[in-house]
C-alpha cells in the first residue's frame, strides 16, 4: 500500500507541476519523428497480464524499397537518442503508472514473445509489477547481459522495500546524468532474447 501510495503521489505531482513538459515533447516529437508522437506497444505486466505500454515514439517510419520497415539502428534520429539517453521517451510511462499496470520501480516491462522463452526463474520477474526504472537499470541498464539483467531483476522481487526503491530513483536520476548504459555496442537497445534451457 505504502509503494502504491508513493506511485500515485509522485505520478501526480510530476503531472501538476511539469504538465507543460509532455506538451513541449509531443510538440517536438510530431515535429522531428512524426505522427503519432505516442508509440503504444503491447508489454507483460505482473504475472505476466498483458497491458498496453505508453512511450513517446524515437524511431522514425523509414522504409527501404520494398516497403518494409528498416532496422530499429537505421531508424533511431538523433533526436531520437537524445530522447532515450536523457529517458525523456519514457515520461508517458506514468500514466501507465496511474492505472495501477506499472509501478516507478519494478523489473522492465520486455516483450510479450519473450514470454514463453523464459525459464521459471527468469520468469520471477513478473512476480511484481514492472517499473520505469529498476535495480537492472541502475547496474548496467542495456548494457549487461540478458541473464545479469535477469539475475538484477530478481534479487529486486525477492528484497524489494520502500528503502530500496528510493535508493534506485536516486541512482536513476545519476545515470541519467552521465548517461551510462544507454544500448548494447551495436543495437538500437539491446539484442533479442531467445531464451535459454539451462535453470539458474
């Protein structure tokens, strides 16, 4: 109750006082990228329900000639970077967070086909709600491994505390800063994921 309470009163206070911050990054992201300025996405949330994801769009819509969509790495812009390396794109985010499917804190929302690639305990990270920001986020962010990022994504479920999450916020607004872990040397963000057998 008490992280839930935190959520809303954070969420709302961001909103009341920095309302003119969404209208500024809708403006500039219709400019540069196009429309829509929100990119909406299907993402897993705790026990792994399906929720829609709120994000401000980074990529643009290039095409090659047949038609199809280029690589996420040939369509992220400049602006683009700028957005995901000061987590501007993530702001719409919140109102996810009002309606109860994200938390500020929590495990990264991934994919919905990464779901049956799990193993059960990579599958522990959708024991909580996930979050804009998390222990994985802090220690490496798109930079580590995937089963690094899994082992961070658990040991927040199994020692997750109101303590806790407020040292991640304050170890998220440094990252920000020096702008660490941005992507994987090579990748729009980080590589797929194609599971693994073996149980951690």
């Amino acid at each position: 109750m008490l992280k839930r309470a935190f959520d809303l009163s954070v969420t709302l206070l961001f909103f009341i006082f920095f309302w003119w911050v969404f209208i500024l990054l809708t403006y500039l992201v219709r400019k540069k990228l196009g429309s829509p300025a929100i990119f909406k996405q299907e993402r897993p949330g705790k026990d792994g329900k399906i929720f829609t994801m709120y994000k401000f769009r980074s990529m643009s819509d290039a095409r090659d000639k047949n038609g199809r969509l280029l690589p996420d790495s040939e369509r992220l812009t400049k602006f683009g970077k700028l957005l995901r390396a000061a987590s501007l794109d993530e702001l719409p985010e919140l109102y996810n967070v009002l309606r109860g499917e994200m938390s500020l804190v929590g495990p990264r929302p991934l994919l919905v086909e990464y779901l049956t690639r799990y193993n059960a305990f990579q599958a522990r990270r959708h024991e909580v709600l996930p979050g804009i920001t998390g222990w994985a986020q802090v220690n490496g962010r798109n930079a580590i491994s995937w089963d690094d990022k899994f082992k961070l994504d658990v040991y927040y479920v199994d020692n997750k505390s109101f303590l806790l999450d407020i040292k991640i916020l304050f170890l998220t607004v440094k990252k920000v800063f020096i702008k660490e872990g941005i992507s994987q040397e090579g990748e729009a963000t980080m590589e797929e994921f194609f599971g693994k057998d073996e149980e951690i």
